[in-house]
C-alpha cells in the first residue's frame, strides 16, 4: 500500500496532475455555444484490440463543422488512445444541419461493448 502512494506520488510530480483542462471542458456549456443538429450519423467501430483488451470508455472529440455540415478538422479532447482513432473515423463521415457559418462541436462517444 505504501509502495503504491510513492509510485503514485513520483508519477504526480514527474507528469504532472492528470487531468482535462477546464477550458475543454467549458466549450460544452458556454452560453454562446448552440449545438448543431446531426442530419446523419456513423457509429464507430470498436477496434479489436480494445474489444480483447477489455477496454472501455469514453472519447470526446472537438470537431470543427464547415457551414455545409461537414467535418472540416477534428481534435482529441480525451479518451483512451486504443478507441480514440475509431471515433474520429466515425465523427469525420457525420453530416450536420447547414449554418450561417463553422461552429466548433465537442462530440463524445461512448465504448461499452
């Protein structure tokens, strides 16, 4: 038990605290923010490795939505690096409703298989 608290506080002070930025996190309820409405979407494919590896979990994606409704550029905001490529895969063959202009979506995407 001991052990474990130094391994853990060694890995804290080398790394650095793991956690997700707040400004990631404030991009999903800005007041300013509306959401765009999905016309089609793709579900991912679960990638074996992560299927025999048992791993599960989420993946949250901040794409940026060209004013047509396609997926102009995507960045990973979190979620295990064995899932995170299916999702962008998905993400990138999703069609949203037109708008005025791109607006910025964080899209999350749940592996529980």
């Amino acid at each position: 038990m001991k052990t474990g608290l130094i391994v853990l506080g060694l890995v804290l002070t080398i790394g650095g605290p793991v956690a997700l930025p707040l400004k990631s996190l404030a991009q999903d309820s800005s007041p300013g923010t509306t959401k765009r409405k999905v016309r089609s979407k793709v579900a991912p494919d679960y990638p074996p490795l992560a299927k025999q590896m048992n791993i599960k979990g989420r993946v949250k994606i901040e794409a940026t939505i060209a004013a047509d409704g396609h997926v102009v550029t995507t960045k990973v905001v979190g979620g295990s690096p064995l899932l995170v490529n299916a999702a962008m895969d998905a993400l990138k063959k999703w069609r949203f409703e037109p708008a005025p202009k791109d607006t910025d979506e964080v899209i999350e995407f749940e592996f529980n298989e």
